[in-house]
C-alpha cells in the first residue's frame, strides 16, 4: 500500500501543479476593457479658470477663450464651457463674445453661446463703440463667422437696429441683419483723436 502512494504522489503533485498553472494564468490576464454606457451624459474630466489661446501662422495672437469652468463628455467628446468669453485680437478693434454658458462641438470648430450672450466691438477708426446682444449664438472661431438665429439687437453710438436673425462674417467686415429689422440709424460723428 505504501508503494501505491508513492506511485500517486507524482500523480498529484502534477496535478495541483496544473490546477495552479491554470488558476494564476487567468488571474494574471488582463481583465476585458469596460467598455463606456454611451447612453449615459456623464463628465469624464472637468477644469476650473481656463485659457486657450489660438496663433495665427505668423505667430500672432488670433483669439483667447477664457472660461470660468469646462466639463468635457466623453460620449459624444462635447464641451460645456461655464461664462465663457472669446476676445479676437487679430484687429486693430478688439471684439470681445460672451455668454453665460456654452457648447463647444467634438472638433472644437463650433462654439453655441447660450444666455445674455454679448458681442462687444471696440470704438476704431472715428466709429463708436458697438454691440450686439441676443440669447444664442453660434460661433465658429477659427473663420470668425456667427450666425443668432434668436432675436438680436444691434447698437453702434446712438444707433439701435433689432431683426429676427443675423449672420456676421468677422473678417469681411458684414453684418447681415434678417426677418424684420427695425431700428433707428444715427451719423455718428468722428470719435476725436488724441
């Protein structure tokens, strides 16, 4: 009898050799990637006091997005911006965009400011200050083209012009305004030089 146990021995230590061989390679295995609930509209990374700033190719400053705080989504790659304020600084004139809150697109080439949206545009070049206020607009930073298609109101001096809708193309210099447009147009003399 004791000559079968020892025959058995080899036998059984093989076998727990096995079993153990078979238990730590799948506890060492990497464990299947979770996959993330697309379904759910959760933040996968947050950010307080931001500042991005966009060149131009020869190195200038084109715009600053400056925002209170960011939440980024990682089921549709959106951003939520939290008093956002976009200042383009490629012109003689500042022209300043803010809102109280806005959507950056996956790409980050459209911008939608939502509530007390406000463009302000410097005085330049004998013209008076100048401003535009609506409560969505959308923005495409990188042309300088926006589009409100809520109704906005325009003033520059003393002039006040409201319409249904506008487009605005920052770089030609055009304001489109559109629907009914009602206003009262000013001259407005030269601003002095100092």
């Amino acid at each position: 009898m004791n000559n079968r146990a020892h025959s058995l021995f080899p036998v059984i230590v093989l076998t727990l050799l096995a079993g153990v061989s078979i238990w730590l390679d799948r506890a060492t295995q990497q464990s299947p990637t979770v996959k993330t609930d697309k379904t759910r509209h959760e933040a996968d990374f947050t950010a307080d006091q931001i500042t991005l700033r966009r060149f131009d190719l020869t190195g200038k400053t084109q715009y600053v997005l400056v925002a209170d705080s960011m939440v980024h989504y990682g089921d549709d790659e959106s951003t939520e911006l939290i008093k956002p304020r976009l200042d383009y600084l490629n012109r003689p004139e500042p022209v300043r965009v803010e809102s109280e809150f806005a959507t950056v697109s996956k790409d980050g080439e459209t911008v939608v400011l939502t509530k007390q949206v406000l463009l302000h545009r410097a005085p330049h070049d004998g013209k008076p200050e100048s401003t535009l206020r609506t409560d969505q607009m959308t923005v495409w930073p990188d042309t300088e083209k926006m589009r409100a298609d809520k109704p906005v109101t325009l003033t520059e001096g003393r002039t006040i012009i409201t319409a249904d809708r506008m487009e605005s193309d920052n770089i030609a210099g055009e304001v489109r305004l559109q629907g009914q447009v009602r206003g009262t147009l000013y001259r407005n003399s030269p601003t002095p030089k100092p």
